[in-house]
C-alpha cells in the first residue's frame, strides 16, 4: 500500500473539505474582540486557538463514525470504518490524540480559552452519545459546536470577555449566535439526506433566514458603534449579499437540482463566505483573512469533489 492509499480513509474519515472552515470560526472571533484594541492581538494565543478548534473538529468527526458505526453499516457501507480501511481501535486512538491535543493546545491561548475548548469538547460528546437522533435538542448542539469555536478565538483575544464585557464585545456574541443558528439551519437539512424521498418542507429555508436575520443586524450594530472605517461596509455588504444568495439558491434552484448531501455540502462551504464577513467586520484588519476565506471556498470545491463533506 503507497502512502496515499494509507492516508485516503483518514482524510474521507475527517472530511478534509470540512477542516477548511474550520480556523475561520476563531480567526473571527479573536478579530472581532480584538478589534479597536491591536495591543490585545497576540498571534501566538490565536495559532493556539485554531489549532485547538481544527483538532477538535476533528475529534468530533471521528467520535461520529465510531458511534454510528452499525448505522453506517447498513445505511454508508463504502464509509472507513464499516468499509474496514480504518479499524475501530485505531478510530478511537484517534479520537483520544485529536481531543487532548485540542485541549493543551487552547491551555496555550489562556485559561479561559482552556474552559471554552473543555465545554466545546463536552457538547461534541454529549451530542454523538446522546443528542444526535434527539430532534431540537441535537440540531442545537450542532450549532452550538461552531458558535462555541467562534467564542474560542474571542477569548484568546480577550481574556475578560466574559467576567468584564464591555458594549464593543456585543459584535462577538452577534456573529457567534448568527453562526450558531446557520449551522442548526443547515443541520436540519441534513438530517433527512438519508431518506428515500427529498423532503420538500419550509426546513430547507433555515439557513437563508438564519444569514438574513444576523447579516444585516451586524452591520446595524457595527454601524451605530461606529466601528466601520469608509471602505469596509462596501466589502462588507459585497460578502453578505453572496452569503445570502449562495444560501437562497441551496434553499430554492439548487435543492430541486440536487441531492441532499450535496447541498448541506453547500452550506458547509458558504460558511467561509460567513466568515469572511465576521472578519471585515472587525474593520480593515480583517481584509486579508476575509480574502483568504473567500480563495479557500474554492479549494473547497475542488476537493468536495473528492471527498463527502455531508
């Protein structure tokens, strides 16, 4: 066996699209509670705080599969682990390596960072060993992981939010919840991929309304803080109106043309787009993640291609 073939399983087990938008979620949590205040930016705590996020992603995915293994059996037999590339010992090794690796990697971005990682680590868990098949209660999890991963890199950036926040900290806590709700939008959509017929109900709109409702609340809020310098609300409101239009297509054209899990692959992909968004808000610093995002989103495409993401 070549070493691309000892390494496929593991890339299709992590879903190596999904680890792409994965940093973006603290990249824009620390730049948004660091914004106005660049003394408080430490490149250290956020590398930390990305790579805590990333390894925990990655604990999640693997804990999923080790958890569905017999459903996966039946319903995704060509999957790692019922397929037999990966055994189950190996699997849960390294589910064990991925999640103490993102906890002493968050410890390096501050205490309050450690806890943050401790209580998105505790949803992971709580969600694979019993919310998953629950139906609000695991579609909130789902949502909560990102919202928690965005609070993540806010943290390493201000190690106070929470015990002293302050009116410019309210941004943060937007973007976090905005994140929170697409994902639980598109988690719903996700949960009947595996049905017979496609589900045709008003579910496949709670993405868009997600991204309606918070996009143009936070740059009201940002806006009314005057937070914004002459030239970010133009990019700002460019980004935000492709969000909104990638996920009114997955909801309307593209969900009739397409299978489910290729949509919710979609989404997945738009949250780049989000993330991008959540960076120029935290004004002209956040110009060039906000480009790295958007080229990412087409890498993403290509590798979609290849790998599921759904």
């Amino acid at each position: 066996m070549n070493t691309r073939d000892r390494y496929t399983p593991w890339l299709r087990l992590i879903r190596l699209p999904n680890l792409l938008t994965v940093p973006g979620d603290p990249v824009a949590g620390f730049l948004l509670a660091s914004s106005g205040a660049p003394h408080l930016c430490a490149p250290l705590a956020l590398a930390a705080a990305a790579g805590a996020s990333l390894c925990l992603y990655a604990f999640g995915l693997i804990l999923n599969d080790l958890m569905d293994v017999e459903t996966d059996s039946r319903e995704r037999p060509e999957r790692p682990l019922p397929a037999g590339e990966i055994t189950v010992p190996q699997a849960r090794m390294a589910a064990v390596a991925m999640a103490l690796s993102g906890l002493n990697l968050a410890l390096g971005a501050g205490r309050p960072a450690l806890l943050i990682a401790a209580a998105l680590a505790g949803v992971i868990v709580l969600y694979d060993a019993a919310l998953k098949r629950v139906p609000v209660l695991g579609l909130c999890a789902m949502g909560l992981c990102r919202g928690l991963s965005l609070l993540l890199g806010a943290v390493a950036a201000r190690p106070e939010l929470f015990s002293h926040p302050v009116a410019a900290d309210v941004p943060v806590f937007i973007a976090a919840a905005g994140l929170t709700l697409y994902v639980i939008g598109f988690s719903a959509v996700a949960k009947r991929e595996t049905d017979s017929e496609k589900p045709q109900g008003r579910v496949r709109w709670l993405p868009f309304i997600a991204l309606l409702l918070v996009l143009p609340f936070l740059i009201g809020t940002l806006s009314a803080q005057k937070r914004f310098d002459a030239f970010t609300p133009t990019v700002y409101v460019f980004l935000m109106v492709m969000a909104l239009m990638r996920a009114w297509l997955l909801g309307g054209l593209m969900y009739r043309l397409q299978p489910v899990p290729v949509t919710v692959g979609g989404h997945i992909r738009n949250l780049l787009m989000l993330q991008a968004c959540f960076c120029v808000a935290a004004g002209s610093q956040g110009l060039l993640p906000a480009a790295f995002f958007v080229l990412l989103s087409f890498l993403f495409a290509r590798l979609a291609a290849r790998f599921y993401s759904s």
